[in-house]
C-alpha cells in the first residue's frame, strides 16, 4: 500500500492530533499514521517572501512527515481572505449577496494552488495517494498534473456543491468544475451536493453520468462518491462522561438555578443562521411566557476569519440581538441569552451538551454539522437531551431522531424548542438511540476509510499505467 499524502488548507501540529482539538485532525492523523505518509498545508502564519520561499518546515512524528509554509500578505489576502472566504465561501453557502468577485484575488487564488503543488512535489514518491481537502484547493490536482503527477488524487469537499444556477455567480465557474476534472475521485459530503455537480456537469459542461457516479468531462474521467463525515461517538460519550463533574460544569448547574438549558456552538460564521436562531428563542419567550426566567440559551461562538468584512458585520448583528433580547427579558437574576465570543476546551463544550436539555443547531447552510453529531453523542443515555435540528445540514440526512426545523421559520423553531422542552423521557430515549445508531454506523473512520479505499481503488488515469511523476 502506497504511502498517504494529506493536504489541507491548515495542518494540524502533531499535538493537535492526538489531544481534544478536534475530531477531524484525529481522524486524518489515523489514517498517515497507519499508512505513513506526509500532511501538507499552510502553517497558519504569514511571513515574508524569503521566508515562505524556504520552506516546507518538515516535522517528524513517527512515520507521519508534517509540512507546512507560511503565505506571504498578498498571498493570505488574496487566496485565504479574498477568494476562498469572501468568493467561495459565501456562494458556496448559497449566500451570494455576501460574495465579491476580484480578477486579483482569483488568480492570486490559482498562482497560490500552483506554488503550493510545486513545493509538494518534492516530497512525493511513485506510489503516494493524495488526498486534498476543501474548496480553498479546488485547483490543487490541476497544478499537480500540469507539472507530470499521475499518481491518484482525490477531493473532499468539506462544505455544500451549489446548485448550478448559484455556482454560475463565480465568473470562473467554468475553470473551477474544469479544475475538478482533473481529481480521480471526487467526495460530497451529501446526495444532493453530489447531484448538483452532476447537474453543472451535464447542464453546463457538456459533460456525461453514468452509473451515477462515473463522470466524463472537459476530456477527462473521474468518479464522484458520497461520503457522510462523523465523529468518534463513544469517545465523546465517554470523555463528556468524565468530564461532567469537573468545575466548570458545577459553576454552571449552580448558575443556572434549576432552569432548562439550551446549548448552542458554532464558529461565529454567517451560514450558521445565528441571528435567526436567537431570534426563534425571543419569540418562545415572547409566546409562551411560562418560559421566562426558566429557560437559558448558552450561545458559544469562537470568532473565525474577523478580517473578511462580512464577518465583522455578523459579530455586530449579533451583538446587537443579544443585547436587544437580554435588555427585553432579563432580571435582575436572570439573562436569556449568554452570548459568548470565546472558544472552550474540547471535552469541557462535550461536558456542557451532556448538561442541556436541548442542542440548538440551525445553520442556513452546512456541509455536514459536526455540532450536531458531537451533541447527539455527549448525551446521558438514560436522560438525553433533544437535537434540534436545521433542515440544511447536511447531517439532518441521517439524523432522523432529531426535531427538524427549517431555520427561515422563526415561529416553527420556537415550537420545536418548546415541543423539545416538554418531550416525555422515553420519547427523548427513543429519539436519542435513533441517532446514536446512525453515527455508531456512519463514524468518522467509515468516512475516511471508505473514502481512501475508493480512492485506492479508482482506474488509474491518463496513462493506464502505474502511478507516478516526473
Ligand atoms: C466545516 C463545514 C463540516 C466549535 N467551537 C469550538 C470548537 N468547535 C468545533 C466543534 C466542531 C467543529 O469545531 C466545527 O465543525 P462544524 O462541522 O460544526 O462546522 P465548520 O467549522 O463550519 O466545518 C461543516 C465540517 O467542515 C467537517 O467536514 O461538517 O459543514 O462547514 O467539531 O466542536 N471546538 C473547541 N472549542 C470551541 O470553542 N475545542
């Protein structure tokens, strides 16, 4: 078996990897470790073109060879704050209202993809299987190709595939899909993400689908798969378990005086529909005054990407709705709304779901919701809370034991948080167990194993013959 070569925007630190920080980083680490192999990306820094040009700074941990460059400022500004998350990320979110379009910022997006390649390169062997990561590196394998790489290389797209009509925003739309082609394998995290790209491929690129997977495109063959990411469910259980009578878990039940709460974590991001959720929590107040001074919402909200405008103006909105909410319904004991801009430990956020009656999940748009599953699995089996749950992420596919809402209708979540509030224990029970079975079944190993065994399997490309490079 080939070794495993991992690229992502950001690479995790070797201590990352095997603490609390996240359940992707850990998964990933699994499989280099079991293959051996290299994680390649930007360090997280930026620095000065001498400095950027030196690298990869390479890091050995065992047989797993992590490395990382730094971007220069044009560079960061263009292909990570500029095209990738003020171009991308908003139209790929079905949120183009929110999207710029700059000539600049696209081909500095491209002329990034393509150094980054290029400092690849020297670190691979013949038989390596590559395995790029999300929408900041759609033209990762195009570059890769352009200089000689035959090896197998697949995409996973992290977030949603627009439908046709809203990817056509992106002037370039074209050359994106084109850049696509070029990957041996390409993963969704959903059906219907799968199904748009096929739609843009035969609508909009003359392309061919068959078998409903096999796609011919700009001369190219590749294949696309679903592939549903999860997390470790009894892991979490196990570490929210443990870590439910620490401190931090006291002060807050003791806080709380005996009222219901209801848990909220999202990156503080204008997809996670988090002006509407707070919204649908004043109207429950509002409409069912019984609740008032017995309900909390605990809304955790770590800043990401505070340098791209729109991001700044949903800290502000939210801010402003939060105030607005408190300064309707608080007493002198009681706040509605804890609003808070930081980000918390793993296990401790783990802990703090077991705690609720309720995790409040409403994104407008989400490729998958890890939230979503890492609260499903924290809960007390014998005293679980309720999942409610948007009808947009994409993990509302598989979680059917949750209460699905659509984020738009602000009466109908304040229902559903109400119906959640009084469900019955063995309604609670029976809805919990529906769910804990689909992520036991679906776990985040099933996605990465079922995603490299596909890969490893796919035909090999434009030579027919073994994998390898200039
Ligand atoms: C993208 C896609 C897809 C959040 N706050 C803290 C914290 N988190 C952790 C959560 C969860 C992760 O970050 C967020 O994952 P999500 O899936 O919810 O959302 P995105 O960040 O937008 O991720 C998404 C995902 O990629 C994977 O494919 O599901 O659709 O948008 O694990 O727990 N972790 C800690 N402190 C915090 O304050 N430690």
């Amino acid at each position: 078996m080939g070794r495993l070569i991992v690229v992502s925007n950001r690479v995790a630190t070797p201590t990352e990897t095997k603490g609390s920080a996240g359940g992707l980083a850990v998964g990933v680490f699994g499989a280099l470790k079991d293959a051996g192999g290299v994680w390649f990306g930007w360090s997280g820094d930026v620095v000065s073109e001498t400095v950027a040009n030196a690298g990869p700074a390479l890091e050995q941990d065992g047989a797993v060879t992590f490395a990382t460059v730094g971007l220069t400022r044009k560079d960061y500004d263009q292909y990570y704050r500029g095209f990738s998350n003020a171009t991308l990320w908003p139209v790929f979110h079905y949120r183009n209202d929110l999207a710029r379009y700059e000539r600049e910022e696209y081909a500095g997006y491209r002329r990034v993809n393509a150094w980054l390649a290029h400092k690849l390169i020297k670190l691979l062997e013949p038989d390596d299987v590559i395995w790029i990561h999300d929408y900041h590196l759609i033209p990762f394998a195009e570059a890769l190709r352009s200089e000689g790489v035959t090896n197998r290389i697949g995409f996973f797209l992290h977030i949603p595939f627009p439908a046709p009509q809203i990817l056509l925003n992106i002037p370039p739309h074209e050359e994106l899909v084109k850049s696509l082609s070029c990957y041996d394998l390409l993963g969704f995290q959903t059906a219907t993400d799968q199904q748009a790209f096929h739609d843009y491929v035969t609508r909009h690129a003359r392309g061919t689908v068959s078998n409903g997977n096999q796609v011919e495109a700009f001369g190219r063959k590749l294949r696309t798969g679903v592939y549903r990411i999860g997390v470790f469910p009894d892991e979490i259980a196990d570490q929210a378990k443990r870590y439910e009578s620490r401190q931090h878990v006291l002060d807050l039940k003791q806080s709380l005086e005996g009222r219901k709460l209801i848990m909220s974590v999202d990156r503080l991001d204008y997809s996670k529909g988090l002006v509407e959720r707070f919204r649908s929590f004043e109207l429950l107040l509002e409409r069912s005054p019984e609740w008032r001074g017995n309900v909390t919402l605990v809304q955790i909200a770590p800043p990401t990407r505070s340098d791209v405008a729109t991001y700044q103006k949903i800290r502000q909105d939210l801010e402003y709705e939060a105030g607005r909410i408190n300064g309707r319904y608080s007493g002198l004991d009681y706040t509605p709304i804890r609003y808070l801009n930081q980000q918390y430990d793993r296990w401790k956020l783990m802990s703090l779901f077991r705690e609720s009656q309720i995790g409040f999940v409403t994104p407008l748009h989400d490729g998958m919701n890890l939230v979503a599953k890492e609260y499903v699995a924290a809960q007390n089996p014998d005293d679980p809370g309720v999942l409610v749950l948007s009808i947009f992420a994409g993990a509302a596919a598989e979680l059917s034991g949750a209460l699905l809402v659509n984020p738009h209708d602000a009466i109908g979540m304040s229902e559903a948080l109400q119906q959640a509030l009084q469900m019955p224990l063995a309604e609670r029970q029976r809805r919990h167990e529906i769910n804990m079975a689909a992520l036991r079944k679906n776990d985040l190993g099933v996605w990465r194993d079922s995603f490299l065994r596909d890969l490893r399997s796919v035909p090999l490309r434009n030579t027919g013959e073994g994998g390898g490079h200039k």
